[in-house]
C-alpha cells in the first residue's frame, strides 16, 4: 500500500540486510497485534478476524472480476478456470461463486456479532478517513488516482522491479538485454515482456505487408523467449507497428505499466555524435519508469 502512495513511504522501507519491511512488520504484525491480545478476549479477536479475512476475500474475488470486464482484452500469462464468456468477456466462475460466498459470509459476521461488527466498521471508517486526509494533504492527488511511488535508491533496490519490459531486434545487443532481464526477473519474481517495433515509413499504411521486417521481429521474439527458457522464465511477446520506434516503446510501457526498461544499444565511438541511438535516447528522455541501456564499448 505505501508503494502506491496509500501509506506513507516509510511503511515500505525495507531493511538492509533481511529485506523486509521491517516497520511494518513491527508495527501491525507487532505493536497492533498485541494491543489486541492484550485484554484475553480470544473469542473476540476470532470474529474480527473472521470480519476482516471474509471481507478482504469478497473484495479480492470482485477485483479479479473486475479487472476481467475492465481489461478484457489485455493479455494474461494465466487464466484460472472454468470461465464463462459472455458478450466478450470472459467471467471467472470462481470468483463469482467465491464473492458470493465469502460475502455470505462476512453478512452473517456482521448481523451475529456486534462486537466485530462495530469494531471491524469502526476500523474501515477511520482507514477512509486517513486515506482521505493522507492522499489530500500529503500526497496531493486524487483518491481514486494510481500512483506509484518513487522506486527507492539504496540496499532494497534488488526487490522493486516486478514488470520489465525489453525491446528486441535481431542482433547480439538485444540478446543480451534479454539475457540482464531474464537475470533480473529470475532474482526478484518479474515478468518480462518483449516487444519488437516494425517502423513502418511514412508513404505506406501501417498494416502494409512488410515481409522482411516481420520475418526479423519474429526471429528477435523467438531468440527471447529461448533465453527465457534457459533461465525458467516466462517471457510474453509482442509485434508492434509504428512510425517511430522509440514513442512505441514508451507507449507500450504506459500501457503495461512497466517500471523498467532494459535495452541494448551498440555505443557510437564516434566524437560529436551522440552516444546512444536516437531510439535509445527517446525513450531515455520519455521514459514513464526507468531505463537500464547495456552498451557495448565499440561498434565495428
């Protein structure tokens, strides 16, 4: 939660050598759990817990169920079934069935126990509350806005990556940016995408058949994936037409909400040139996340 700015950011501080969120573990997991035991009410700090975990469940089911409706056209590296598509969506049988029940059953919480019941409500009241004044005071922005906090520079940084997205080409520099993605994504739980751009120039449409250009992008996709397979990485991906190379590699970080993009990019040894390609320094300029570029030291 403090990772998307709904805490505050020291909540997600991790600690140097564990690599935990040490704070609030302490805090919640700590200080807040043994306030509540405090008094010996056992029977009591079940019903809560039956509150909280029934609602946390019903919520989590409607949100997968959601983001079917919402989203249903983005790719997905798995699908839990059985499904049930209708008017293009396919709904997840599971989550209906499991918010239905889950939600059942918080009801019978809520109505049989009016000690959770006003505890339990009492608590979301004031999480609302303080989300509220934290999200309007602190972070300035709006409620329902998503946004990710700055990632973090120092000793935790090994954990912030979840979603890296590398641009592929024929050649042995994009190989090996696959290859620090795939090392990445192996060391920190990440999901790769690959995509390769086909710059289709300006006199013909953006669906003409360009069958040189294509075979390429499908040689530099298979390369990836084959690396994936090295390292046991699942590696999603991805042909994309356009007239600029570098703005659909931002816009396809946007889209997927990436936080890391790994190239490689032959370096120029050239003097008053620059040094990187000018796809390479558009996306270092317009880069929604961050950029990590594996140059080599000389081109032939």
């Amino acid at each position: 939660m403090a990772t998307y700015r709904q805490l505050p950011e020291r909540f997600r501080r991790l600690h140097p050598t564990f690599k935990t969120p040490w704070l609030s573990l302490v805090v919640f997991a700590g200080f807040a759990a043994i306030a509540v035991l405090l008094p010996g009410k056992v029977s009591f700090l079940g019903d809560l817990y039956a509150f909280g975990a029934m609602l946390s469940f019903t919520i989590a089911h409607a949100s997968v169920i959601a983001l079917r409706s919402l989203q249903r056209d983005e790719e997905l590296r798995f699908r839990a079934w059985p499904n049930l598509r209708v008017r293009g969506v396919e709904w997840p049988l599971f989550a209906l069935f499991g918010a239905f029940g889950t939600g059942a059953a918080w009801i019978v919480v809520v109505v049989q126990k009016p000690d959770a019941r006003w505890t339990g409500l009492g608590w979301i009241a004031v999480g609302l509350v303080s989300y509220s004044v934290y999200r309007r005071y602190v972070v300035r922005l709006p409620l329902r806005e998503t946004v990710r906090a700055p990632v973090v520079i120092g000793p935790a940084i090994a954990l912030e990556y979840r979603s890296i997205l590398v641009p592929v080409k024929p050649g042995r520099t994009s190989q090996e940016a696959v290859d620090v993605a795939c090392r990445l994504a192996t060391d920190r739980g990440a999901s790769i995408a690959a995509v390769a751009v086909i710059e289709v120039p300006l006199e013909l449409a953006l669906d003409s058949r360009l069958a040189e250009e294509e075979a390429k992008a499908d040689e530099a996709l298979d390369n990836a994936r084959a690396i994936g397979e090295l390292y046991g990485v699942d590696v999603l991906s991805r042909v994309v037409r356009a007239r600029s190379a570098g703005r659909a590699i931002v816009d396809e970080a946007e889209r997927r909400g990436t936080e890391i993009i790994v190239m490689g990019a032959p370096r120029r040894d050239r003097p008053r040139r620059a040094i990187f390609s000018d796809t390479v320094d558009f996306v270092l300029k317009h880069a929604p996340c961050r950029v990590m570029v594996g140059a080599e030291r000389k081109v032939a």
